[in-house]
C-alpha cells in the first residue's frame, strides 16, 4: 500500500529534470505530493508528467540567477528543494553563481514566501578552505542557506551512482573505447624498499582518489524522509555508500560488469593536471582542473554529521545496481538485442 502522507501537499524541486530530480520526483508522486519542477528548459522537463496523475506534476520555467524567478517558482508551495548544481563553469553558470548564490536566492525566496520546509544538496568536501573552487563554493551556498533559513536540511552526498550517472557510465563507455582503463595516482608507480631494505617497483600504490557512492534511490529516499519529518530541521546529513572504493577499486567494478576484463593502470596525478589543462576547453569537459584538485582530497563521510543510517536507510552496495545497468556495454548485448527483435 502506497504512503501517501504528501497527499495535498506541494514541492517545488529546483533541477527536477536532473539525475536526482527524476527519481526524487516519482518518489514524491508516489506519495502523494504535487509536485512543480522549476527547470531552465520546460520542454525538457516534461517527460516527468507522466510519472503521476494527471495534473499532479507540472513544470515551471525558472531562472535561477534572477530573484522575481526563483520567488515565482516557491510561491505557494509549503516545501522547496533545491538540486541544482554544476560539475563545470560556462559563462554566466559559474560555481559562485549557482552554488552559492543561486542557493542563497532559493533560501531567501522561500523564507519570504512562507514555505514551511527547505531541503538543500551540498555535496561531501563542501569547504571553505577547499583547493577546488566547487568545494568552496559548496560550502558558501550551505552559509548563505543556513543564514536566510535555518531550519533547512542540507544534505551532502558522495558521487552519487545510478542508471543515468555520469560516473560509472563513462567509465563503462571508456572500457568499451579503450584497452586499457586508468585511474590517477599521485603515489604510483614508485620505487619503495621492502621490509629487507631491497628497492621494489610499486605499481599500484593506494589505488588514487577515494570515494564512498552512494545509490540515487537512497539519495532521493533521504530527500523524502527530509521533507516529510519535521524533527530533522536544521539538521546536516552526510550521505556515503556502505563501501570506501578507491578510482582503482571503481575501475575494476566497471572492468568486471562490462565483461571487458580491461587491465586497471595507475597514471600519476600530473598527467590527469596536463590533461585537464587542455580538455577544460571542451564544451562539456570530461576533466578540468579544479575537478584533479578535488580529486586529491578523499570523498568520503567524515562521520561528524548523521547518516544514512540515522535515516533508516539502508544503503545499496554498488555491486547490487551496476548489473541492471552496465550489460548494455557488453561485448555481446548488440548481438542479444538483434536476435531478440528477430524472435530467434
């Protein structure tokens, strides 16, 4: 039996069309809640409709960089979340802009508007001290959010994985591209002595950068409980998967799922800068320089804030998702998907 105990109730969900908008938004239709999405592009967004009744999701245009938008957007409604975010500057979208004060602008709207409950996503290394300038930013925005509503919940999520990630899902593409896979290093390959004092060659080192990724579903169930509890206002959740993986770890799972058996190799962090000091140029990058920065500081739960676990939620191990969605980089699922079509 479904619970709907949003039943009647209204949410505005800034970046509802995004990776964690849509599964968010079919938790919350599920439940009973009226959801408004409050996107850049209308027409985009409007593959969510069908995930309610009729009438019970509708999509706003919202400009989150002009104060008269975002307050249009939060009018009326007795929750607001706020999604938005950016792996990458362009143009006016810069980290400050979005991160900071596009998240101080929903505060303040929703402050101004009456709304009752404000959910807002930072992300895991949030910090003012950050080399990266997105960690910075991150942590501006929880300030300017905490200083216009008090009361709202700021959630912090590790790399957040998923059947529309763009983490394991390029890395998967890589695999099917490339012979081998790779994964930065600063410590690898290395001459080290062993315990008898004999020099060695350390191929793998730590294994890089560390993450903790977290399911989509148990992000967006952590939303829920977050809008639907009063009793976790004002509070700050970090939300981390069961497992710390190395990049190398990671590389492996992706090797492994995708049957490509590709060979794991350390690269040295100054490879991935000289990378990104070109590929920032990109369009849509798949690295930029402040991306190695945050790289180099772990991305993992520090345990000075509740969980998932303080939540009620268990957390999916990755290797329970990434087969409903990984076999489409198989070697063989083209030739399944043809013979299936043909009845053979």
């Amino acid at each position: 039996m479904v619970n709907r105990l949003g039943a009647d109730r209204l949410v505005t969900i800034f970046g509802g069309s995004g990776f964690v908008g849509r599964h968010l938004v079919n938790k919350l239709a599920e439940r009973g809640w009226r959801v408004r999405v409050a996107v850049r592009d209308v027409e985009a967004a409007k593959f969510l409709k069908p995930l309610g009744d009729l009438g019970q999701i509708s999509v706003v245009a919202a400009d989150l960089l002009k104060d008269e938008s975002v307050l249009r957007a939060v009018t009326g409604a007795d929750a607001v979340v706020n999604l938005v975010g950016i792996l990458h500057e362009s143009g006016k979208a810069t980290f400050d802009a979005i991160h900071a004060e596009g998240a101080g602008r929903i505060a303040r709207a929703a402050q101004s508007a009456g709304v009752k409950t404000l959910v807002h996503m930072s992300a895991l290394g949030a910090d003012r001290a950050s080399p990266a300038a997105y960690a910075r930013s991150k942590a501006e925005g929880e300030e300017q959010v905490r200083a216009a509503f008090p009361t709202a919940v700021i959630m912090r999520p590790s790399v957040i994985f998923g059947p529309e990630d763009g983490f394991y899902n390029r890395f998967a593409g890589m695999a099917r591209l490339f012979p081998v896979l790779p994964y930065f290093a600063s410590d690898a390959p290395a001459l080290r002595r062993d315990k008898g004092g004999m020099p060695t060659l350390d191929i793998f080192g730590a294994g890089g950068p560390q993450f903790q990724p977290v399911y989509v579903g148990d992000v967006a169930e952590a939303f829920v409980k977050a809008l639907e509890d009063p009793q976790l206002a004002g509070k700050t959740f970090e939300l981390g998967g069961p497992q710390v993986l190395t990049l190398r770890d990671v590389m492996k799972q992706v090797s492994h799922e995708t049957r490509r058996n590709r060979p794991v190799v350390p690269v040295p962090m100054w490879v991935a800068r000289l990378q990104a000091a070109f590929l920032q140029f990109l369009p849509n990058p798949p690295l930029t320089p402040d991306q190695v920065r945050l790289m180099e500081r772990p991305n993992v739960v520090s345990g000075d804030f509740p969980g998932l676990a303080d939540l009620g939620i268990q957390p999916e191990p990755a290797e329970a998702i990434l087969p409903q969605y990984m076999d489409r980089f198989r070697p063989m699922h083209r030739q399944i998907r043809r013979l299936g079509r043909r009845g053979i």
